[in-house]
C-alpha cells in the first residue's frame, strides 16, 4: 500500500476519521461507501438528498459522516436549486442526491442553470441494475446519459462492486468524476450508482476501499499573462466590460487601481464589483443615454470582457456594433465565448490573476475615463429624477427597494424577468457590502426561490430575495422545507404576472396579448406565507412601502412583504424612461 501512496494515491481510514463514536455500521453496498468517502475528500461539505428506496444504501453511508450537513429536500426540482444556492455562497462543491426513475429528470433545470453558471454540482442519481432497464419494472428508465447535454460528463457505475477489479473501477471513476467538476472551469457532473437489492443491509464500519487519487493541474506561467497586459497601454481607449461574476475583493481591487485615465470599467450589479467608485455600474441607466454620435466617440480601441451571460439589452447592442476593435475575452471557459461577436483574442486565465498583473495600469495623459465619468454622473442624475418624479409602478417600488437594501453582508437573490432587469438599471445603494446573484446561466424564472433558499443555509447573514410574482408561483416548493429560518426574507412584485413581456414589442403588439403572455390573477400571497410560517407584509403605495420596509427588514422572523403595482402603468413607465430623450 505504502507504494500507492508515493504514487499520489490518499488512502482513506474510515475508522478514525469519518465515523460517529455512536454509529459502527454503514451500507453493505461498498461503491456507496467509496462514493461517500471520496465526498468528503474533495471538500464536498454539503449533500441535498431526496428521500427514497433504491438510493437508501448511500444515505446509510452518509449518516455515519459527521463532517456532511444533509438538507433533506422531497422535491428533487427545488433539491438541485438549492444547491445552486449553496454553491453560490461557498464556492465549494456541493451534492444531490436522488432515488431512481423520474426523479432524476427533476434536477435538469438546475442542471443546466449550473453548467452555464460554471458551478460544481454533483449529481448522483440510484439506478436498477442494468439488466432491468427497458423490463417494465417499476421505477427505471435509461438514467445514464439523460443529462449528457448539460454535464461536463456523464458516469455509470455497474451494481454488485465486490471484486477487487469492480472496486479498483469504482474508486478510479468516482475520483475522475470529482475532478472533473472541480477542475476550471467547474461545472456539474453526473454519476450513476447501480444498486441491486437487499438495499437496507448494514456491515460493521471497516478500512475503506476509497482512494484520492491526487491531481495537479500547472499554472499558467506569468509571462504568457505579462505579454498580453503590456500591450494594454498601446491603446488609448479601453473598455471593460463584466457580467456575472462571483464576488472577489482582490478582483474589485485590482479593477479599482486600474481604472482612470485610459482605462474604463463597466461592472454589471451581478459582477459583484458594487463597492468600488471608480467602477461604473447601472449599465442600462448608463447605455440609456447613448447615441450612435456619443458611442462612436466613446467606443473602445480594445474591449475586455469577463463573465457569464450580460443581462443588459443595450450594453449587448452597442458592443455588438463595434465589429471593427479588439476584444479580449478573459476567463476559463468550455468553448469560445463570443457573446458581442467581435472576440479577437481568448485568453484562459482567471480574471482576478490577469487584472492583477503589475503591467496594467492606466495612462493619466488620456481623457476616456473622463469622458464617461461624466456621462454616468448625467445618467444617474437623470435616473434619480425620473424615479423620484414618475408614477407608482414596478419602477418606483424597485427603485425605493433597492436604496433601502444597504447593510452590510446582505445576500442579494434575483429572480430573472423584470426584477433583474430593474435590479441592473437601479443598482444597489452606495454602501452596499454584500453579494448580489441571478440565474444567469440559462435566465429561467424556475427556482430563484430554492435557489435563495440554499444560499440562506449557509449565509451568516440576511438573504434577501426579489422576485416577480410569476416566478414566486413557479417555485412554491421552495418554501415547503424545515429550513426557512428568520435571515430568508422574500420581496415579491405583484403586477400580475409577465410584466416583462407587456414592455417587449413583439408580444405586447399581439392580440391575444392577454390571454397567453400574461398570468394576469392576483396570488394570495398571504395564504402562501401563512401555510409556510412567513410572516406577511404588503405595500400598494410608495408611501406604504417606505413605511413597511424598515420594519420587513429588521423582522426577527423568516417574511414576505408583497408589493402591488398596476402593470399596464409599470410597463409604461419603464417605456416612458427609456423613451426619455427621443
């Protein structure tokens, strides 16, 4: 054995390591135990398990793990958004785990939101024996390969692992599997465990048969990152641009020294980069201001971006029409990412190493930070006078929303549709601290509520969620779990459901408008928030709400404060701001 170990091979003792003093047996079936074991390993800190019977062996193996918290969850669909939730927060690994059948297919949404958010998700999913696939058995289908689409890979693991061969297998691909969601840029895995009955069976707790096997992955060397970062200074306008991004102070630092003179930062509020001055935010407030005369003098000489998927419209529309600079496209990433179709050059390293190179910094001869400066103090001014001067609408209420979120540490969830929308053009307060998030990957409304749910389970502090009322109904079951706690706060914007799509053209110009785009009933929050144990606000007014908002965000209790806007006003209004200088 002491071989294996000169070779990067961890042996695992279960015995005096993983084990409560008070539990001395674990599952019979030996690949489970392998699985739980390599868990534990590769930091996974945290399972989403979904009651059932054919994947009882591996909750068996997993109560013996006092180092594993295990959040039970019915719902597998709500189950895997709660891990995106908890991924978000602890940029560790997180679990989930399910029975065999349909319920599998359940995780899909979240799935893909974690393929495209770049999270590492392990799936784990129980299975019949192969042999019973396709045999009218109850309970199977072909669970191998169902989520090949959106995994970075797929794992089967055949049942009966008893032979040393079979468990040789097991450990090697389970290790494979880990690392493989662990490695940049992390993404979901998939691996299916067959299990044949008995599935209740017990053993005594013995030397595990789980190996790390340890994988090293070279830095890229400085001087690849030196030759690009020296090139910066030979333009005279250069543009940043970053879109969803997990929150990183020394990222935000390097972004801040770096800005002025020739280099100019525009920060999405989902980059997380909301505490720096010298960054611009509020990129639809600021686009909303440009002309094709303003962009043609202020597009860049080189663009930079960074990040996952833009929420803005216009930044998108006007970057895609610069076809003839440079852009640099920063970060790991499974394939080219070209979302302004003009990229130029891929370069695969993390941001937060690139922008810290010693090479970049701003040229204070060049007037370009200047020059937008000025047209962000304009949009701002401009945004706080429409806000303060327009009608109660969806407009207004985000507005005094957002001014009033300002404490420090706050967690920020988004559900996608008007709220992120809204959330990106208002921006947080100045003395905003915390994190800021949307399902961004995919931009579904489906699990924004489990999705903030999971960041509350391991969130110190308030995790505030703002959410459209069509997608609170989407996610119901986000309550329905033992873990709503008094730091879950819920906003919910009751404007009758698809708010979103009376703002669009295309749908709001059709006939059957009504009928098919809006849900357009009134949801009783109220019961909802009394059925799960929130206690219940509301605000119809800006008046109401400026009242109830300190009182909602210092309730020592888990709430819901719903807010009522008339949405053909709300869409008008929005119309009216971006409408505002034609």
């Amino acid at each position: 054995m002491q071989i294996f170990a000169n070779f990067g091979v961890k042996l695992i003792d279960r015995m005096n390591t993983n084990t409560k003093s008070n539990e001395t047996l674990t599952t019979t079936h030996e690949s489970c135990n392998i699985m739980v074991d390599l868990l534990q390993e590769y930091g996974v800190n945290d399972v989403i398990v979904s009651p059932g019977s054919r994947n009882a062996p591996i909750i068996i193996a997993l109560t013996r793990c006092n180092n594993i918290r295990k959040h039970v969850i019915v719902d597998e669909r709500s189950a895997a958004f709660i891990a995106i939730g908890i991924a978000q927060q602890t940029h560790k690994p997180v679990a989930i785990l399910c029975t065999s059948g349909t319920a599998l297919l359940n995780y899909a949404p979240a799935i893909a939101e974690a393929y495209y958010q770049q999270l590492p998700i392990i799936v784990i999913s129980a299975d019949r024996p192969q042999e019973w696939i396709d045999q009218n058995d109850s309970q199977t289908l072909k669970q191998f390969g169902s989520l090949s689409n959106i995994v970075k890979q797929s794992y089967d693991i055949p049942s009966n692992c008893q032979s040393s061969n079979d468990l040789w297998f097991c450990n090697r691909t389970i290790n494979e599997a880990l690392q493989c969601a662990t490695a940049l840029p992390n993404g979901p895995v998939h691996i299916n465990l067959q299990l044949s009955e008995p599935l209740y069976d017990r053993q005594p707790i013995g030397q595990s048969y789980a190996k790390k096997i340890n994988h090293f992955t070279p830095e890229i060397p400085s001087e690849c990152v030196d030759e690009f970062t020296k090139r910066i200074n030979s333009y005279r306008k250069v543009l940043i641009f970053a879109s969803m991004h997990n929150k990183c102070d020394a990222l935000t630092e390097s972004l801040h020294k770096i800005s002025g003179g020739n280099i100019v930062v525009l920060s999405e509020i989902i980059a997380n980069n909301n505490t720096s001055s010298k960054i611009f935010h509020n990129i639809d407030c600021l686009f909303s201001e440009m002309n094709s005369d303003k962009w043609e003098a202020l597009k860049p000489d080189l663009l930079i971006t960074f990040g996952g998927a833009p929420v803005s419209r216009l930044a998108k529309l006007y970057l895609r029409a610069a076809n003839d600079i440079e852009h640099w496209r920063i970060g790991v990433d499974n394939n080219i990412i070209d979302t302004m179709q003009n990229i130029t050059q891929r370069i695969e390293v993390l941001p937060s190493i690139f922008f810290s190179n010693k090479n970049i910094a701003h040229n204070e001869n060049e007037e370009y930070y200047s020059q937008w400066e000025a047209l962000y103090n304009r949009a701002k001014s401009n945004l706080n006078s429409f806000a303060d001067s327009c009608k109660w609408s969806d407009f207004t209420a985000m507005n005094t929303i957002m001014r009033s979120i300002s404490r420090q540490g706050i967690n920020l969830q988004i559900s996608n549709g008007s709220s992120i929308r809204y959330a990106d053009l208002i921006g947080v307060s100045p003395d905003f601290n915390g994190t800021v998030h949307c399902n961004r990957g995919v931009s579904g409304i489906d699990g924004s509520t489990s999705t903030a749910l999971g960041a509350s389970l391991v969130n110190n502090s308030s995790t505030i969620l703002i959410t459209g009322d069509m997608s609170f109904s989407y996610d119901i079951n986000g309550l329905a779990s033992q873990y709503n706690s008094k730091q879950f706060k819920i906003i919910v914007l009751c404007n009758g459901g698809g708010g979103i799509f009376r703002f669009i053209n295309g749908p709001s110009n059709l006939p059957d408008f009504e009928q098919y785009f809006e849900v357009n009933r009134d949801l009783p929050i109220n019961k909802f928030a009394h059925a799960f144990g929130f206690d219940y606000f509301k605000a119809n007014s800006k008046q109401e709400l400026e009242e109830v908002l300190p009182i909602f965000l210092n309730n020592n209790k888990e709430s819901i404060l719903a807010v009522f806007t008339n949405n053909e006003v709300s869409a008008q209004t929005l119309k009216d701001y971006y409408n505002r200088n034609k």
